[in-house]
C-alpha cells in the first residue's frame, strides 16, 4: 500500500513539474516580442529616400566590408532605394505585411515567417513628417506606435537638405532685373507673361518662361514645391486644407504651375533632367540643394552657363530620419543592428563624406566646409550658402492638406 502511494505521488510529482516547465516556457515565449529570428548574417534592410540614396549606399557598402557585429553575429545593411511618397503609400496600404493586432508572433505559419523576412528593417525618407503620417494611420489600425519620437529607437535625423531656387544666369539676372527678387511672385508673373521672355526683358529665342518643379505624384519636392508657393502666398509658414481649397489660391497657382514642361514632371530625378536636357527642360525652378550640387558642374559643362542659386523666403527643410520600425515584424537583433548602422552614418567621417554628396550633416562637428571638396565651398559664386540665411521654415502638412494638394494637381496640371 505505501508503495502505490509512492507510486502515485511521484507519477503527480512528475506531473506537476512538466505542467510547470511548460507554464514558463509558454510565459517566455510570450514575453520574447520576435517573429523574425536572424540565421548566419543579421539581415537589416532600409528603405532609402532617392536623394540621399547614394550617400547611404556607399555608407553601406563599406560598413558591410568592415564587418560589423552584433552578439558575434555579422551585421548585413541591404540599401532599397524608395521615393518617400512611394513608400508612404506602401505603409499606408500595408504593403509590407505588419502583423495584425490579434495575430500570435508565435503562432505564424512558415509561409508567414518566410513573408517576414522581406520586411523593412528601417526607413529614411525624406522627411519626419512622413513618419508621423504612417505611425498615425498605424496607430489607428493596430493600436500601438510602429515609429517611436523619443528613447533609443526615436526618429532622428541623418543629413539636411533645403528647396531653393536653381535658375540659368542670364535668366536669373533678367528675372532680377525686372522684379528685384526672385520669389514665388516673381516666377507667377514670369509665367504669365503673355509676351513670354521678351515682354521680360529676355531673349526672343528663349520663348516663354518655363518652371521645373519635380511630379508630385513622383517625388516628395513636388508636394513641399506647392507648399512653399503656399506659404508665399498667405505670407505665413503654414497652411491647412481651406488655405489650398481657396478658389483664389487655387487660380493662382494654376496659373503658375502652367509654365511647368512636360519633361519636368517626367522623371522623380528632375535636377538631374534638368542637367540632361538644359534649357528645354526649363529657365529655372525650385528644387532639392543636394540634387542641384551634385548637378551644378555638368549643367555648365553641357549648356555654358551656370545655375545661380537662391533661397525662398518660406523653405521647406528635408531632415532624412532614421527610421526604425518597432514591432514584432523584425526582430530585437534586427532593430539594434539599425542603431549600430545609425550610429556609423552620423559618425565624424561618414558625415563628412555626405558633404561631397551636397548634403549638410547633422553632426555638429562636421562644418559643410569639412569635405575637401566641399560643393558648399566650390559654389558659393553662384550664391550657395554654407549657412542658410534667415528664412520661415514651413510647417509639415498633415495627411488632409497632401491629399488635397495632390488631388488638386491631378484634376487640374497632370498632363
């Protein structure tokens, strides 16, 4: 009889310790937030805004080569070039496949994990904003922040870039001439001459005044284009959806994006059109100053004549943040190898390698003078500033105001 009762609480003892073990394995896995967990390399894929697309993947390539590691594994940086607005609307669709609020991270099928392994690590797009709009519509749908504005994994800025105007000598210093400023005013009244450029002051053979502003629909500068002409406009850094519902604003601006070619809406790389094609592609326009630098060289050895620089009153700042995305999507290693890349692209000598890219560091150790050969240094003549004269900084837009600039672009200019 003692015996079976042995028997017995030992086989209840035993019992008792697998419910157990299995309970705190079960909690475990329940507090461990990955999905994804690196094999071999730790894959760390960002998507990368085109204008500093470059400067990144460069950065890249040679962090990849100097072998970098996280808890000894080897951390591998791929680099997927994205228009901002592209991957916006990417976010906004759920393109990339973010994990639905009552899905079980540990419950995925292998067709569901394999989906995961594409899943963006990091974004760099253009500006904050674009961040905050995503976080906001993914807030909504799951609950919870996917971009984080504070602590480690906060969204903070790698390089800047500002809109200014990038316009032909001999037209800018007609444009002078005639109206004493080179301003959204200016290019309107210059794109509604019905004289063209001789009623200006030009050359006949220079026809009618053409404006180059990037595709909203393609590229980021186009959307901050209209808001600076906005800006301009109500003479304040800020609009709202009344301000580009305004029938009178609205009549204007039609007026001024009618000088806009063809060839200008093309391409989301319009500086570098603008360099390919010269004075057919346009007199001028306002666009990205990292894009114009790096084009400034083979724009005067194509078409004889440089570009001569300018900033708006009312500037649109492009602040190119990491990114990193906080979820279950990717994992713990994932997201701390960002960092790691985060931490190499703000470094001394990375960011001095962003100047020759045209791009202004955010280290404030690294003056746009730093580079050898530093863009901000080589033209200055043409009125490149290495400090960027006293401006309004126009405020980001919400969701409403981009949907409303873009539907009315669509309507009433997309050819």
């Amino acid at each position: 009889m003692k015996r079976s009762r042995l028997v017995f609480f030992a086989i209840v003892g035993v019992a008792v310790l697998i419910v157990a073990a299995a309970l705190v394995l079960r909690a475990t896995q329940r507090e461990q937030p990955l999905v994804v967990v690196p094999q071999g390399p730790i894959q760390v894929r960002i998507l990368v805004a085109l204008p500093v697309e470059p400067w990144v993947r460069a950065a890249a390539e040679r962090f990849n080569a100097e072998d970098h590691r996280l808890e000894g594994e080897r951390i591998q940086v791929e680099v997927i070039a994205m228009d901002g607005l592209t991957a916006l609307g990417k976010f906004d669709r759920n393109e990339f496949g973010a994990l639905e609020p009552e899905t079980d991270p540990n419950t995925l099928t292998a067709a569901q994990k394999q989906a995961l392994e594409r899943f963006p690590t990091a974004w760099i797009p253009d500006s904050r904003y674009l961040p905050e709009l995503a976080n906001a519509a993914y807030k909504e749908r799951l609950g919870r922040d996917v971009f984080l504005t504070d602590g480690e994994y906060r969204v903070r800025p790698l390089v800047l870039s500002l809109s200014t105007w990038g316009i032909y000598q001999s037209r800018a210093e007609v444009l002078l001439r005639t109206f004493g400023a080179i301003n959204w005013r200016t290019i309107h009244d210059a794109a509604v001459a019905k004289g063209g450029w001789p009623e200006l002051g030009g050359e006949p053979g220079w026809g009618f005044f053409k404006l180059v502003v990037p595709d909203p629909r393609k590229n980021v500068g186009g959307l901050t284009a209209m808001i600076s002409a906005a800006g301009e406009y109500y003479g304040r850094p800020n609009i709202s959806t009344a301000d580009v519902t305004d029938p009178g604003f609205q009549a204007w601006l039609k007026e001024l994006l009618s000088a806009t070619t063809d060839l200008s809406g093309a391409s989301a790389y319009t500086a570098e059109d603008f360099a390919l094609f010269g004075y057919s592609q346009g007199d001028g326009g306002l666009l990205l100053e990292s894009d114009l630098l790096n084009n400034m060289q083979g724009i005067r050895n194509r078409w004889g004549e440089p570009l001569m620089i300018y900033y708006p009153e009312f500037v649109t700042w492009f602040d190119f943040p990491m990114s990193i995305w906080i979820g279950p999507e990717t994992s713990a290693l994932q997201k701390n190898a960002a960092l790691e890349f985060e931490r190499y692209l703000l470094s001394t000598a990375v960011q001095k390698e962003a100047v020759s890219y045209g791009l202004r560091p955010t280290n404030p150790d690294v003056p746009v003078t730093e580079a050898s050969e530093s863009p901000f240094v080589r033209w200055q003549a043409q009125g490149v500033a290495t400090v960027v004269p006293r401006t309004s900084a126009m405020r980001a837009p919400d969701r409403d105001v981009l949907q409303t600039l873009l539907r009315w672009f669509e309507l009433n200019v997309a050819r």
